[in-house]
C-alpha cells in the first residue's frame, strides 16, 4: 500500500492522480514545490488588466461554453468582462464554474481580441467572503489532478501534513549547513516554501534549495577532480617536432591558437590526468591546435586516438594530418568500417607494437579488438554525437589518459560539465582572418521562388551550394509511396525526391549523398563537388562534419524547425571558409511552426557565437543527467538554472573543493 493514503483525503482516484503525476512517495510529495506565487493581498479590477501582468482578480461567472476542444468562462467584476480559456478537464470544469458563482482567479493575462487568462489558478469563493489573503503557491498541475480535484489548496494541506505528521532524515548534516551559510533544516526550508509569509520568503528559501541540489553534484565533481592529480603521464613541449609541422602548415597560427596551444601545453605538463573542452567556433581551426598539442605524446613514446563520428570527418582529418606527421617521423592510420580486413589487420598490430603512433577512427574504435601499446591521450571531435558510454569505453583502452573533447557549439551537459568544474574549458574565439559573417535568413513558404532564383544568379557567378533535406519527408519533398517515417528508406526517399526536383529547375549539375550509399559512391559526389564540377550538392545532415569546400558559400536547409540548433550551426559552418560573402536559407514549411520554435530560429539566426547557440540550447533542452546517460532533459536539476544561477554555481564548486581539503 502507498504511503500516501496515510494522508488525509487521499483515496485510490486521488492516488492514483498523485502517482501519475510522479508523486509516489511522502518525499515526492513534499519536493512537489509550487512552481510560482500569488500575491492575494491586492485584487487587480479588469480595468487595470494589462497584456503580461500577472493579476489577481475577483469574478463573477456570466456563462460556460464548450466550444470545440476547449472551455470558455466569461467572468466580469464592476470595471469590465475577462475570458477564462481551459484545454483540460472540461467535463469537471464545466460543471465546477458554473454561471452564478464567484471565484478568485490569479494568472498572467495574454490578450487576443480580448483579454484572456488560460488555465488560471481558481478558487470558489462562498457568499461574502473576501478573496484576500496571503500569499498562494501556485503547483504544477496535471490533467488527471484536475479530474481528481486535485487542486492547489490540497497539494499545499498535503504537503503541510506530511511536514508535520513524519519525520524526514536531513541529508546535509548539521555541520554543511553552518558551512553553506547556516542554512535551514530541511523540513523548516520545505514548510517556508509550501505556507510562505512573504515572497521575500519565498526567494531566501529557492536559495537554499538550490544550494541543497547542487552541493552533492558539486562534491562529486569535485572528487574526480581531486582524483585526477597524481596520474596521468607528463609530457613536455618537443619544439623539434613541433617545428617540422609548423613549417609544413600552410598557414600562420592565428593569436588565438596560439593561445589555445599554450593552454593544452600546461595541461599536459601538470601532473594530474587533463580532462578539458575546446570550444571552437566551426571553422576557427581546432584541428591544428589539437596535432600540435598530440605531438608531446607522439614524440615522448606514447600514442594518440582522434575519435570521430563520420566516414566524412575521418576521412578528412586523416588527410590533413596524415602528411603532416609523416614528415616529423610518426605514422597515422585511419581506421572505420570501411577499412578492409587486409588493411585493418595491419593497422591493429601497429598499434599493438606502437608502430603507428595515433589513429584516427570513427565508432570503430570501440571494437575489443582494437587494442594499444600506449594511448595516453585522446581526443573526441564532435563530442556531442558521442554517448557517455562510448567515451568511457574509449577512455578504457588507454592507460590514464589526457582527455580533450572538441566541440564547435558545446551541448547542453557538456556546457553544464564544464560549469562544474569537471572539464577545463578552453575557448577559440577567432578566426581566421579576411572571412565574413554568414547571412542567415529565414524563408517562409511564399518566398522561396525568389530565393530560388537568387541561387541561380549564384552558380552563374560561380558559387556552390549545399541543399539540406530533413530524414523525415519535408512537405516540399513529394513522395509517391510515403515510405516508413523516420527510416533510412525515407532519408534515401527525401534525398533523391529533392535531388529531381532541384535537378528540373535549372542549368546546373546536382549531385545528391545519403547514409545509406555505398563508401565510394559517396566520395565520388563529394569529389565532384570539391572539384566544382557539382554545383549543387543535396544532402541529408551527412554533411554535418567534414566537408570542406571553400568555393560553397550557401547552405539551403530545408525544414529548419526539425533539427536541433547544435545542427544547424555546424551545417551553417560547411560556408563562409572562403573570402567570399557566405549565406545560410532556413525554409520553413508553408503550414506555418509554433511561435516559440519561431522564435528559437530568429535567435539562431541572429548570431554565429557558439557559445550563445549553446546557451540557446541549454534553455530549451536542460542540461541531461550529469551523471548519466541522458543528454538532454530536465530531470536532474528541478529547480536550479544554469544560466540565471551560474554566480551561484561557480561559488559552490569553489566551496566544495575547500570542504574536501578540511576533511
């Protein structure tokens, strides 16, 4: 039997409510915190009410309609009329507000043709009685609470009992919470947040909660941290080597580079094993930074794995260090599925015998098979299409290794990672010089026949241009069959359906690559393009990472609402690697998105900081479980925020460092 039903009022449709609403446990219940407050000493008349404002209000009911899939309340008090607009639990609300009764009602008010206020907060007021009061905690609800009558005043009389009724052990002992600041016990802090005085209150209290979430994360960051120093082997700068590939670049290192070399450097000379982000922004040249920083390890005798995430990008990255390492004295070798058996056997025996001195890979890597004489440093590009598992099973062929991830726009739990101290965050701001911003344009449905033909006057002058199409068929790109949604046979449907279409509208080459085609047919359109005899090159996000093709400066990106925004910049990071102005088409689709997802698109477009997308992405993602496997969600941290408690968070990562050292 739950606990719960030890509460008074809770019977089997109530429990079964609470559990649905993930309160299953007497401690859920009292964690259930009201997700905002209402300040029930001033009633606002409707004739103050502005669009924004978040009101509170005494009503009278005038009528109830149900109109299609909602519920319409006019309510009006001395000075006007208000809507109450419901999309849940009609059938008990249509009944509940019935003409004739007066409520109190508290929510924000939006206005659309009139003033409204949807799924406000509300309670019956009975014959004279005074709406009033203190201050209201306002709790998430759910639609089954409603059908349940679940509403706040028995969330708080539940809470308020529990706290009084039964004992909860602390999990701060007495001595953390006079370290933190002399912080409340738990049940005090809790009792404040369901029955508060004041908001003042209220704010003092989310403090301590917060700090009572994050202090156990912090600790545990804190001890890898710790953990960390005394391993991991120390490699000093081999400035022979390093000289030899500098000299074969074909390009300067630019200041910030530089910068960045110097700080890889002294990781790599302490004596602690480095775990760090490089936050590079797409093309600002991470790749050099990191073959300069691996050749330490190269030099001293060990060995170093670039593990990355496509055919494409390894294919690319070997080409580039390959030649590089080979006239300093080391071999490379690229290992993906690709590779044939004949090749791969080679390779697995150098790397045995420490003949082949860093490999690049992709997921093939992680096969047992794939054994080392000494890895000690590893290197993980595009770290956020890597799961927590395969950097550990990574991590575990190597013998303490250094760890860099390289990330041009950083995901929401690697950002929050670094927030806590557990990676060393290190920035590439600038890049190369002479490029140009890229212009990014959202294209409604009603004005991509002009953009079309702006494209056209494009390749006539000699540019390139990449076309993106979502896995799952965009509205623009008819199938006769629909295929399976979201099957590799829908991308190749999507792909090729576009590529006719683009093919049809004018005098240009188009050439089209997908993941389901073959190694070689797939590098034979990528040759073309590269050699610019292709000049439009459709493609699903297999060009995400490791096409470099500087004469391309325009991305078309179909369906943009449908991809993450990590996404799109790295896709809008395949232009704008020439001197030339570079542009980047977001298509959105002509029965319109939601507003909010409109929104998120405009923002994207109005900048190329990576570190803002990051943070774009963080707002609407979460950060994922720390200590998990989730990347994304906000199941881990329910009442911090990243962004708004940062100063909260850098202090308590300092504080628990001190903490352990007393211990």
């Amino acid at each position: 039997m739950s606990e719960l039903t030890r509460l008074t009022g809770v019977g089997p449709k109530r429990l079964k409510a609470l559990e649905s609403s993930g309160i299953r446990t007497l401690r859920d219940l009292v964690y259930y915190l009201p997700r905002r407050y209402v300040d029930r000493t001033r009633i606002t008349p409707i004739s103050s009410l502005q669009e924004g404002m978040d009101a509170f209000l005494a009503v009278d009911i005038d009528s109830a309609t149900v109109i299609g899939t909602r519920l319409v309340v006019q309510v009006s008090d001395d000075t006007g009329s208000l809507e109450l607009v419901f999309f849940r639990g009609l059938h008990y609300l249509k009944q509940a507000l019935s003409p004739g009764k007066r409520i109190s009602i508290a929510g924000p008010v939006t206005h659309f043709r009139v003033f409204q206020i949807v799924h406000p907060e509300w309670e019956e007021l009975a014959e004279g009685q005074d709406a009033r009061g203190g201050i209201l905690p306002v709790y998430p609800m759910t639609e089954d609470m409603e059908e349940a009558r679940v509403d706040h005043k028995l969330l708080q009389r539940l809470a308020l009992e529990t706290l009084e009724k039964f004992t909860f052990s602390d999990p701060l002992t007495p001595e953390e919470r006079t370290y933190l600041g002399g912080l409340h016990s738990e049940i005090s802090v809790l009792k404040i947040l369901h029955n508060p005085s004041t908001l003042t209150e209220v704010g003092e209290a989310m403090q301590e909660i917060k700090l009572r979430e994050l202090w156990p994360l912090c600790l545990k960051r804190a001890i890898a941290k710790r953990d960390r120093i005394g391993k991991g082997r120390v490699f000093p700068a081999q400035p022979e080597a390093e000289k030899v590939v500098r000299t074969a670049l074909p390009f300067n290192l630019t200041q910030g580079q530089e910068q960045v070399l110097g700080q890889i450097g002294e990781a790599l000379e302490r004596k602690a094993q480095f775990a760090g982000l490089l936050q590079g922004d797409v093309g600002s040249g991470k790749t050099a930074v990191v073959l300069l920083a691996a050749l330490r390890v190269l030099a001293a005798g060990a060995q170093t794995a670039l593990l990355v995430p496509t055919e494409i990008l390894a294919l690319q990255h070997f080409r580039t260090v390959a030649p590089l390492l080979e006239k300093a004295g080391f071999t490379a070798a690229l290992l993906t599925a690709s590779t044939s058996n004949e090749e791969r056997s080679s390779m697995l025996e150098g790397l045995k015998n420490g003949s082949v001195s860093l490999i690049v890979g992709t997921h093939a890597l992680f096969s047992p098979d794939v054994l080392f004489k000494e890895l000690r440093f590893i290197i993980i590009d595009e770290q956020h299409r890597f799961g927590v598992e395969q950097r550990a099973a990574m991590t575990a062929k190597g013998i303490e290794p250094h760890v860099l991830f390289l990330s041009a726009t950083p995901i929401p739990r690697t950002l929050a990672q670094s927030i806590y101290g557990d990676l060393e965050m290190i920035t590439l701001a600038e890049k190369p010089p002479g490029r140009l911003p890229i212009k990014t344009r959202l294209v409604p449905a009603d004005k991509q026949a002009d953009m079309l033909e702006f494209l056209k006057k494009e390749v006539e002058v000699g540019n390139q241009i990449y076309w993106v199409v979502p896995r799952i068929t965009a509205s623009s790109v008819p199938v006769k069959v629909p295929p399976e949604k979201g099957s590799d046979q829908e991308e190749v449907a999507a792909v090729e359906s576009t590529f006719k279409r683009l093919r049809a509208a004018g005098k240009w080459r188009v050439e089209a690559v997908h993941g389901r085609m073959s190694s070689v047919d797939r590098e034979k359109a990528l040759s073309a393009f590269r050699s610019g005899e292709c000049r439009v090159l459709v493609a699903t996000t297999v060009i995400e990472v490791g096409v470099d093709v500087p004469a391309a400066n325009i991305i078309v990106v179909e369906g943009a609402d449908r991809f993450g925004l990590a996404q799109l910049h790295q896709l809008r990071g395949r232009t704008g690697r020439g001197q030339a102005q570079a542009w980047c088409f977001l298509l959105l689709p002509k029965d319109g998105i939601p507003e909010e997802t409109l929104e998120r698109l405009r923002e994207f477009a109005s900048t190329e900081d990576g570190f803002k997308i990051a943070e774009l992405d963080l707002r609407s993602r979460g950060a994922g479980s720390l200590d998990g496997t989730q990347q994304s969600g906000f199941g881990v941290l329910r009442y911090t925020d990243f962004l708004e408690d940062l100063e909260l968070i850098n202090g308590l990562g300092g504080k628990a460092g001190e903490w352990l050292d007393k211990l």
